[in-house]
C-alpha cells in the first residue's frame, strides 16, 4: 500500500486521507450555547485575556496558542502547524529550505542536534549529532521551551548569522556563528570504492529518494558488475516513510519491511517486499550511527531482520513513531502521533535504537567517504563475496 507522504526531517510523517478536521466543523465547542464545562471554560479564559491582559492580544493568536498548548501535552513530535508551519513542512519536503541545516529534537528535555546535514552551515561548523543547544543569540533555551519556537530562532533570511551555543558533553559550552543559506539537500550520491564493489550515502529520505537510489544504484554497476555495497545511513534524521520502504524493497527479494499499530484501524498497515533486490543477493553492508533515525532505521532493521546485511556503527537514535499530517481550515493543520512502527521481527525501535551487528567506533568526519568505518566495511563485503566464491567451487 502506498501512502501520500509530506515529511518534516528526521520524522516520519504521512498524509492520512480522507482526514479533514477543520476548526470551524468544531465551532459548536467554542459557543455559550455550549453545554460543556471545559467549552464555557475555555470561553471564559479567552474573554478575559481579550479583555485584561496588560498588552492587546488578537483572538486568532490566542487560538493558535491555545491549540498549541493542546499538543505539547501528548509528545515531543505532536504539535500545532500554523501557516506558515504548514509551508515549511512542504517546502522540506522537496529537500530545499532556509536555515542552518539541522536535524533538532528534544531529549530528556534538552534540545540535542539529531544530526547537521552533509554540505550544510552546521557541518561545516563542526557541530556533531548529540551536541546540546543551549542558547540562541545569547537567549538559553529553557525546558519548556517548544521546540517549534527554536527552529523559529534558528531559521531566518538567508545571508543573515545566528549565534548557537552548545555544548558537547561535559565540555564548557561553546559559541558558533552561523550564517543563514538555503539548504538544498541531494539525499542520494555515492561512487565505486573500488571496482565491483559501490558506496551509496541517504543523507535523508526525501520523495525522489528511493528513484535516485534505483539510477545510482544502475549507473555503479554499468561498468563493472557490483558484489557488494556499502549503504551509509549515519546521520540521516529520516524523512518520508514510502521512500525508505522502497528502498529497502530495492534491496529485498521477498517478505515483511515494516508495519505500523496504533489506536485506530487505519494505522494497521504493512508493507512487503516486491521481489525486486537490484543487487541480486549481493552482500550489503549498513552504516548507522546516533544520528539515523525514522526512516533510517526502518531500512537497517529490516535488512537486519531478513539477513540480507551486515549493520556496522553505533546503536541509532531510536525514533520509532509516526506522525500523520491532518489539514486544517485555513491552510494550517495538526502533525499527530497516530502509531508505532515495528521491524519484520516485531522489534520497536522507539526509544530503543538499532543495535549494529559490529559495533566500530567512528573517525573523521561523517560526510568523509573514505571513513575507517567505510574501510571495515568494504573488508566485510570482501570476506562475504569470497565466501560466496568458495561455496560454489
């Protein structure tokens, strides 16, 4: 089954269709003639801010605060999308946006860098995945604030700087300045590592991913037959859910390649493999570290769970939910925790991560192809190659 997808980096995020709940269908919530008490509360609240908060407030940023405040109760990933919200979440989509070029979420109640994307201002300032954002432009980030609201701070016109401070570990924090781009994102690029064997990097999972995987994959292997490929998902935040399972169908001769529960019938979905496997059984080796995430992880898991590659790295970050995008009124809408996705062997990753088959400590710089970690990699898919080699003999 194919899903519609619209995706904000790092999650998960499918459009439900058939799914409109617009706020004015709801009016009747907000009326005096309403017999609820919550409904005549909130009216109350809302007239008497109106009518004696010490500086004007307009109804309809209140309303946009009120339905904020809705969301921040639930997770970290659910929440209110404003207009323009909205068409950042499209934008990002297509992998082209203004910012500084990073993937943020919120652990234990501090802002941590997910992972800064290849070629980016925040890559090329060094920050890493797992570094704490503690202030921007010298204002500290407090605990509650919304996550929301610091990609706000963090984004701004292209050309302009924005101080970030961070800190890394027990380290003293330190200060960056960045300055402002827009960041166009090509997810798929790779090269031969040596002939026969290919190197392909997903920096994100974007809706012309898994095409331009397909094309590489095709273009490494015109000249020489591949016998083995070194897939680098460190760092990739995820993105759209189709993209990944197709990829990971690109990969896979048959079976399961994820499926998702949650509270309603409609979030039951599963996902097989088509019978494709572009390589022809050739070994796969995976590469995941801190910073892969979502749809990253869907891919690792499953090729994991079927045998059909070796995971090399750290254990992933461990983003096991999706969110679906439900419209609005007003071209504004809800991005809602609606399941949980789970590997073909019924492992959730949520929280818990992929764990590598070998654990190898990175060196260099993530975007550096010829890594140490590539090196053992490309050893791995040699040793399996010969043994393949050896049994037909």
């Amino acid at each position: 089954m194919k899903l519609s997808p619209i995706t904000l980096t790092g999650i998960v995020i499918s459009m439900v269709t058939g799914v409109a709940l617009g706020i004015s269908g709801h009016s009747w919530w907000l009326t005096e003639r309403s017999e609820s008490d919550q409904a005549r509360a909130f009216n109350e609240v809302l007239s008497q801010v109106q009518l004696n908060y010490v500086e004007e407030v307009g109804r309809d940023e209140l309303m946009d605060q009120a339905l904020r405040g809705m969301l921040d109760g639930l997770d970290s990933y659910s929440d209110f999308l404003d207009t323009s919200d909205f068409n950042d979440l499209q934008a990002e989509t297509t992998g082209q946006f203004g910012g500084i070029g990073i993937e943020l979420g919120k652990v234990d109640d501090v802002f941590t860098v997910i992972t800064p994307l290849d070629g980016t201002p925040a890559s090329r300032s060094g920050l890493r995945s797992g570094d704490r954002i503690v202030a921007v432009d010298e204002q500290e980030l407090k605990t509650d604030s919304k996550l929301i609201d610091v990609v706000h701070a963090l984004r701004g016109e292209v050309g302009s700087k924005v101080n970030v401070t961070f800190q890394r570990g027990d380290e003293a924090p330190k200060t960056a300045t960045l300055t402002r781009a827009v960041i166009e994102v090509a997810s798929v690029r790779g090269r031969l590592l040596e002939p026969g064997f290919g190197y392909i990097r997903i920096s994100q999972f974007q809706t012309t991913t898994s095409e331009d995987f397909a094309k590489l994959l095709a273009e490494l292997g015109s000249e020489h037959k591949l016998n083995g490929l070194v897939l680098d998902l460190r760092n990739n935040p995820g993105g759209v859910l189709q993209a990944s399972v197709d990829v990971a169908d690109a990969l896979l001769k048959d079976g399961l390649i994820v499926y998702t529960e949650g509270r309603l019938p409609s979030s039951h979905l599963r996902y097989r493999a088509s019978g494709r496997d572009l390589l022809k059984g050739a070994p796969v080796a995976v590469l995941i570290n801190q910073g892969s995430a979502s749809a990253a992880e869907i891919v690792a898991g499953a090729l994991q769970d079927h045998g059909r590659a070796v995971v090399l790295g750290n254990t992933s970050y461990g983003k096991g939910s999706v969110q679906s995008v439900l419209p609005l009124s007003g071209q504004r809408a809800l991005k809602l925790t609606t399941s949980y996705y789970y590997t073909p062997h019924g492992r959730s990753i949520h929280e818990m991560g992929i764990e590598p088959d070998l654990i190898v400590d990175e060196a260099g710089n993530v975007a550096d192809q010829n890594a140490p970690i590539v090196d053992e990699a490309l050893a791995v898919l040699k040793r399996e190659h010969q043994n393949r080699l050896h049994a037909r003999l």
